[in-house]
C-alpha cells in the first residue's frame, strides 16, 4: 500500500501495527548501541575551575573603583581569554608542572569566559583525571596573574576561588545519552517503516483496489488453510 497525504490516522496507526517489530528492534539496537557507547567505551571527563578578578586603577585610599574603569576592564575580558590560553602562559604551565604536551594539546582543554559581564572571569579546565585538571587549572590562574600584570598594566589582580578536585565527571551523561537514543532510534524505526510503506505499491486487500484505482470490487476469492 502506497503512503500518501489522504492516508488517515487509522492507516498509519495500522502500518506502525503491522510494522511494529521491526521498530522495536530498531529501538532496541540504538539502545543497546548507546549503553554500550556510554557506559564501557567513553572515557568520564572532569571539569573543575578557578575565579579570577582582573581590573586596575583601584583607589586604596579610598577603596573606591572608577565605574568607567569597570566597563573598559568588561571590555577586555576577551583580551584576558587570550592571554590565559597564550604559548606565553602555556608554556610556563608546562615547564612547572613538567608535563610532556605542547600548548595546543592544553588549549583544547582549557575555557576562559566571564562572569555575567563582570570583572571576574572563570577559567575551566576539563581532563579524565580530577587531580591534573585541577592542578593545571590552578597553575593556569596563578601564571596568568604574573603575566598579564606585565603585559596589561594592571595592578588589581587576585584569585577569587581556587579549583577544587572534582567528585562527579560532567560527561558522559549515560542516562541522558540512553533517553535521546531511544527517541531516535523510535523516529528511525518510523521513518523505515513509512519508506517501505512508501516503496511497496502492490495491492493487498479489496479496499486498496477501490481507493487506488477507483474500480468495483465484483468478487474475492477467500483463502483456506489446507
């Protein structure tokens, strides 16, 4: 039977009937294919960060800061980001902590981003191991204080929160990953099941003859099991 817009309800609600073996193995497989993935072949990534203030002309005496002064250092957060992720930094985080990668390999584990537009930025490392995540982190913060005091002029600098050893991984989320597997593997199983639909345009009963090709039905031979 041929799938076409004028199908009505009953006719789908039949097709996903006689089909519904064959959704629920594809079901069944995308399930089976994302616990696999998800509990015995992804490895569990920690993340862990460490808060920085970063500003300048700050009036002790008073201990007072300008708000202009406020808006030009939000607006140098971006400036920051780069310097955290600079060879410069990099490589004085590698030389201390004695670490055989390069700085590309450190970038891609490493995000610096502010805080709601504030002064204060976070930077955030992500590892498989909670212990070098969180070290690098914090030898991340501490090297970027020093260097961009150097580069940038500033003379308000200073840790807000250290990173701490993770508990928890952040990913993968095996419970997540298994709900969004079944719903695919669902809307997979239908979209087969209407392309075979579609595909097949052989007559298997009385009333496909009178709706497809609009002709009488004279007579029907029954069938009897032997």
């Amino acid at each position: 039977m041929a799938l076409n817009e004028e199908m009505e309800l009953k006719d789908l609600l039949q097709i996903i009937r006689k089909r519904l073996g064959l959704i629920a193995l594809i079901t069944l497989t995308s399930l089976l294919i994302s616990v696999i993935v998800s509990f015995f072949l992804l490895d569990e990534v920690y993340e862990t960060s460490t808060t920085l203030m970063v500003g300048n002309t700050q009036n002790y005496q008073t201990n007072t800061i300008e708000y202009n002064d406020i808006l030009v250092n939000q607006k140098l957060v971006n400036t920051y980001s780069e310097i955290a992720k600079s060879d410069r930094v990099l490589d004085k985080v590698i030389e201390r902590l004695r670490l055989e990668l390069k700085p590309d390999d450190l970038r891609k584990k490493i995000t610096v981003a502010s805080v709601k537009e504030t002064e204060i930025i976070r930077i955030t490392v992500e590892d498989t191991d909670p212990v070098f995540a969180t070290n690098l982190a914090n030898a991340i913060a501490d090297v970027f204080m020093k260097e961009v005091v150097d580069i940038m002029k500033l003379d308000n600098v200073q840790v807000i929160d250290v990173a701490k050893v993770p508990e928890e991984p952040v990913k993968p989320k095996p419970l997540l990953n298994v709900a969004i597997a079944a719903v695919l593997g669902l809307m997979l199983g239908l979209g087969v099941v209407f392309l075979i639909e579609y595909l097949d345009n052989t007559i298997k009963m009385s009333e496909d003859i009178e709706r497809y090709l609009e002709l009488p039905v004279l007579g029907v031979i029954p069938m009897y099991d032997e």
